[in-house]
C-alpha cells in the first residue's frame, strides 16, 4: 500500500498529497485535496479499473448525491492539470460505461532509514494528553445528532397537458402555478393552475396576439410580469389580475432568451433587456413604487457578455446571474447591488437554462445542457460545493416560499430528419438516423458520401460519421468535450467544426483518412459555424457579430463584413445572413467589399438553418407560432413556402444539409413535442 502522505512520481510530474500540488520542469498546479486524494487512490489501484461507484465509495464515503458530479468534475480538472504539465502523454483513461484507470505506474521510494524517536516521560503524558482530547472529539462527533440535511422526494407530475407547459411560476401563498403552454398550431399564453384543487381546469390569463412566457408573480400576488413577444417586438410587462390592465415595463431582445425576478420585499423587479443604447442583452432594474423607467445596473468588475437569467437572493441585496461570455461558455455570477461588483461561481458550462436562488438559504439551483441532454445541480454558495440532482429533462427551477422545487421537464430526443424534396406524394419529414441517443448538426458529403453530425454515443459530443441509411457509424473524434457543427470540405477529404472544452472556445480541421487532427489558432476568441472556402484553403466564421475569413495553415483573420452566418458560394462571393436584415450577396473584389440585399426583413429560426444550392436557398423561417421552411430562387428572385411545421417540432440550432443525388434536406428535428412541470417536495432525512 502507498503512503499517501509521501509524494511520488507519475511520469515527468511529481505528485505531492500534503502540499495538493502537482510539478513537473518547476511548474507547480494546486489541487482541491479531493483531486489530489482521488489521484492517489487511482495510484494505488494502478494498472486497475476502478468503477464510479468504487471511487465514490472510497473517496466521497458512498455519497453518489455528492460524488456523481464530483467525481467527473476532479478527472477533468486532474487531465486539464496535466495535460497543461505534460501534453505528450495520456495519464487517466476513461472505460466507458465502466470506470477510470491510471495509465502511468506510480514511481514512489520508501525511505532507506528508520527513523529512531526518543520521548521522555512529560511528551508522552502530553501526547496522552492530546490523544484523549481527539478520541473524545472523534467519539461526540460521531454520536452527535446528524443535523437535517435538505434533500428532494422524486418528481411528481404536475401538468400533463398536450403540448409543452413551460417556465413554472408560483405564487407567494403558494396556491397558483402559471406556466406558459405551446400547443400545435396555436398561439402561445400564459396559464394558470390551482394547486389547492388540482382537478380545477386550468385559466388561461393572456388574450393577445403575442407570444408570453418567463412570468414572475408580485409580492402580493396582485399582479404577474412577464415577457411578451409579437412579430418583431419584445416587451416586458406587468397585468393587474384583478382588472388585467397591461402596463409596459422595457424592452427585451425578439431573438433571444429572457428572464424576470422580483425582490423578496417586492420593491424591485429585475429583468433581462436591452435599450436603444444597449443592444446587448443585460440586467434592467425597476423600482415597482416609482413611475421612473427601469435602470440599467452598473458593475465595476463584471465581465463582458449577454445575460440570460436572473433570480434575487433571499435579502434581495444579490442578484444571481448568467451570462454568455464571448468565448461561447456561460458562467453564473453573484452581483451585489450596493457595491456594483460581481463574483463568478459557476464557470466553463456550455448552456444554462434556468437557475434559482432557494428561500431564505444561500444555495442556488440551475439547470445545464451537458452532451444533448439536461440536468439539474444545486450549489451551495458558502463551501462551492455542487450537488447533481440526478434529474434528466430538468429545466427553469423555481422554488416555492416552502423550499419545494419545480421545473419543466425537457427529455426530447433529437434526430436527423429527412424531407423529400421531388416525391410524388406530399411527404413530411421522417428520421433518418433514430437510437437511444441524440443526433444533430448533420452535414453531407457528396464526394466522401458521407453524412457526418454530432452524437453523444460515447458520453460525450463528438463527431461520428455513417452512410446516408444509418448504418457503418463510425466516431472520429474522442476530445471528451462538447463538439459542434461538422462540416465537410468540398473534396470530401476533411471535416472542420467547432468545440468548447468548459474554457475556450476551439477551431479544429479533422482528416478523415488519416485522423490527424489540428486546431486552427488565430486571434479570434470566439467561432460561429465555420464554412469551407472554395479552394478548402480557408475557413469563414463567424466572431462577435462580425464575418471573418480564417487561413487554416497561418490562422490570419480578415474581417470580411457584420453577419451571423457566411457561405462561400464561388470564389470570392458569399450568401451572409445578417440577424434583423436578412440574406446579403457579398462579392470580394480585392479590399473593396460590395453587398447587395436578396431578402429583407427575415426572421431565421436560426443563424445557421438554412442551405445554399446551385438553384436558391432553403432556410427554416417563423411565423406566428409556426415554422416554414422556404426557399429562395435564385433565377427569378422570388421565395416561396415549401413545409409547414409546428411551432419547436424542429431543433432551431442545428444546422441544415442537403443530397443532391437524392433531393433530400436533412435537419435536426424533436422526437416529441410533449414537456410537462414537475415538482420536487422538499424533505428533511
């Protein structure tokens, strides 16, 4: 057995447990002492498989409430430590479904000389002395009563109506739920739900034209502020319940998430917006007792980026907020409203939907998207600990003034759709590719005959390919970290897309045949779906609203117009979708950039769902409570419907492709429309 006091080696880098360090050429990284207690009991087991559950067992005392996220969370910050201290070599294996193994034999030496202790008789009545005082503080602390430890009972369902209930809100008396309902083929409100008599049908409370949701109840239950979106138009808004008179609050962004919170005391109502001044998305503060419009807060040391979700702490002095940072992570921060300044908590998750503050508690709640699928964690503000809730669908908590926790329910599988373009017979789209598993941002090769897309298979995003019927899947990629958007060179010889390993945000060209993969570094900090130049040379991207073409050998950047999506069409000419505007043809004439509008005032489902063709552009478009997918034609300048789909059947982010031999258009579409609210009652063990 090791001494796990005495450091030893693994490799090149020393490992030492009583400074939590790890050393290699005179770098020195610290460690959490959980990190480094994990990495040497992995020593010890070398060359062994370890389960999960034996790791959890013997580090974290069989607590899998705690050790399920702490265990994936100290492997990857023990290979980020050393691949940043030895890039060359692999030290932890993962065996999927199965466990971790250390790959490198611990070199530790014993030391040649016993050392001999000579102690008189006051050091051992005074080593007796302490030895008593330990037993008996080990023994109270053992046979002190435990103290309640909050935990959740299993899910309950709540609403299970057809269609999606969204975004639960609950009233302060604790008796209404209001949610936002999407139904096919209608246009979305808000309802709500009496608690008390279940079995009551439920109300429906907004009668417009627009789109509502993200609601949040008053102090009093008097009134209920929440988000309403018709055509291009967002608003923030407050309906007396008594009269429902509707009174404008601010203005949000059309195109992008939003939330809204109100103060424990009522005073104050926080929300998500944007102003003339301030088109990116940022936290609006309005005193609910003043006429004066809703302030903008200010920060002296918060970090750039568009904010996404807002909740108050139980004093109402904190807000807890998080924000797309410019490097494509999103982080949550702690914002104190009398010193304007900020702490980050949470860093490096790809995606938040939703997050929490518990009353009268200093723990938050959230929801992430981690590899195609949605889970909840808690973190306890005071020790940063995160606890996985180990719910799958988990999505925008909310608490009532009990503690008890509800969230929406998002467990919808997505697949690559297929649609006929020249069938016969009026065809709607059906899967091609269909498992237990997610599947998006497909990409066809006409010359590799190729479909390549992300698949979380392995645990993980990373890029696989397969044959057109599904079948020879082959994955290309083992990065353990959230890959996006494949994309095929024109000569079917490589694959560039995009990732984001929990810090930065990546660029990376794959060689098919020979699997060689590069990352492609330039002075960019961000990348939108990235798209092949004519002479697969270069690749255009998108950084900051801004279209950039990338040399993949040099990394040097040329900005090349504003935009949000770019395809080079032939040398020099490019389709860019610009968010607000719509498609632009953009030719390159050395420095000088000439553009000419193709089709004004179109709202994308998405930046990237849309495909050019010699003949026109397919893009999915809204309306309404709708999506239509149309197409642009080139010759006679004039765009057309061809689907009619529902409102969120089909995956607004993931990309479009098309096969020519076949005149079929592949997208990423839901398996289900169905999400429910939940509830989790809180207990005490």
């Amino acid at each position: 057995m090791m001494n796990s006091a005495a450091s030893y080696y693994l490799g090149r880098v020393e490992v030492n447990p009583l400074e939590h360090t790890l050393v290699c050429d005179e770098v020195s990284i610290s460690l959490q002492p959980k990190f480094i207690e994990l990495l040497c009991y992995l020593a010890e087991q070398q060359p062994e498989l370890l389960t999960r559950q034996q790791i959890i067992d013997h580090v974290w005392d069989g607590n899998s409430y705690v050790g399920e996220k702490a265990l994936t969370n100290a492997i990857w910050h023990l290979r980020k430590a050393f691949k940043e201290l030895d890039s060359e070599q692999e030290y932890i294996e993962t065996v999927r479904k199965s466990g971790y193994r250390l790959l490198v034999e611990p070199v530790y030496n014993e030391p040649s000389s016993q050392i001999f202790l000579q102690i008189s008789s006051r050091q051992l009545l005074w080593f007796s002395l302490i030895f008593c005082a330990l037993l008996a503080l080990t023994l109270g602390w053992y046979f002190w009563p435990t103290p309640q430890e909050k935990v959740y009972q299993s899910p309950e369902l709540i609403t299970q109506y057809p269609g999606r209930e969204l975004f639960p809100s609950i009233s302060n008396d604790g008796r209404y739920l209001v949610y936002s309902w999407r139904q096919m083929d209608r246009q979305v409100d808000l309802y709500r739900k009496d608690l008390f008599q279940p079995d009551l049908k439920h109300t429906k409370l907004t009668h417009t034209p627009g789109s509502e949701s993200r609601s949040v109840w008053a102090h009093d239950d008097s009134k209920l502020f929440y988000y309403r979106r018709i055509g291009s138009r967002c608003e923030v808004v407050g309906v007396n319940l008594n009269d429902f008179h509707i009174t404008k609050v601010g203005e949000c962004a059309s195109n992008a998430p939003s939330d809204v919170a109100v103060s424990p005391d009522g005073k104050l109502l926080a929300y998500i917006g944007v102003d003339p001044e301030n088109p990116i998305r940022g936290v609006y503060l309005k005193k609910l007792d003043s006429e004066q419009p809703a302030k903008r807060i200010r920060c002296n040391n918060c970090e750039p980026g568009e904010s996404e979700a807002v909740t108050f702490g139980p004093k109402g002095r904190r807000l807890a907020i998080s924000r797309n940072l410019n490097h494509g992570n999103e982080d949550i921060f702690i914002y104190d409203l009398q010193s304007q300044t900020e702490q980050r908590v949470v860093t490096g998750l790809p995606d938040i939907r939703g997050l929490a503050w518990q009353p009268n508690s200093e723990k938050i709640v959230f929801s992430t998207v981690m590899h195609g699928n949605r889970h909840g964690y808690e973190l306890d503000l005071q020790t940063n600990e995160q606890v996985n809730l180990n719910v799958e669908g988990f999505s925008y908590p909310a608490f009532d003034v009990n503690g008890n926790l509800y969230y929406h329910d998002w467990k919808i599988d997505t697949s690559i759709m297929r649609l006929e373009l020249d069938s016969d017979v009026a065809a709607s789209p059906f899967p091609l590719i269909q498992s237990e598993f997610n599947f998006r941002f497909p990409d066809y090769s006409e010359a590799a005959e190729k479909l390549a897309f992300i698949s979380n298979e392995s645990g993980f995003d990373e890029i696989w390919v397969a044959g057109l019927d599904g079948t020879e899947r082959r994955q290309l990629t083992q990065l353990q970290f959230h890959a996006h958007n494949p994309v095929w060179s024109l000569d079917g010889k490589k694959i560039a897309f995009t990732a984001n390993n929990g810090q930065e945000s990546r660029l990376y060209v794959l060689d098919v045949l020979t699997s060689q993969l590069t990352q492609v570094n330039s002075e960019l900090n961000y990348y939108g779906k990235a798209r092949w130049s004519q002479d697969n040379k270069a690749l255009y991207s998108v950084s900051s609203g801004d279209v950039y073409r990338i040399d993949i050998a040099s990394g040097a950047t040329r900005r090349i117009t504003n935009g949000s999506h770019a395809v080079e069409i032939a040398h020099n000419q490019l389709i860019v979708y610009k968010r607000g505007s719509g498609f632009w043809q953009v030719n390159l004439n050395g420095e000088v950039v000439d553009e000419a509008l193709l089709i004004e005032d179109l709202a994308l489902a998405n930046s990237t769902g849309w495909h050019v063709t010699n003949e026109g552009i397919y893009y999915f478009k809204v309306r309404g409570y709708d999506y239509r997918l149309s197409f642009y034609d080139f010759n006679n300048k004039q765009d057309k419907d061809v689907l009619r789909v529902p409102e969120r059947a089909f995956s607004r982010s993931r990309g479009m492709s098309f096969v020519p031999s076949k005149q079929w258009l592949l997208f990423t579409g839901y398996e289900s429309p169905q999400v429910d609210i939940k509830r989790m009652r809180k207990d005490f063990n």
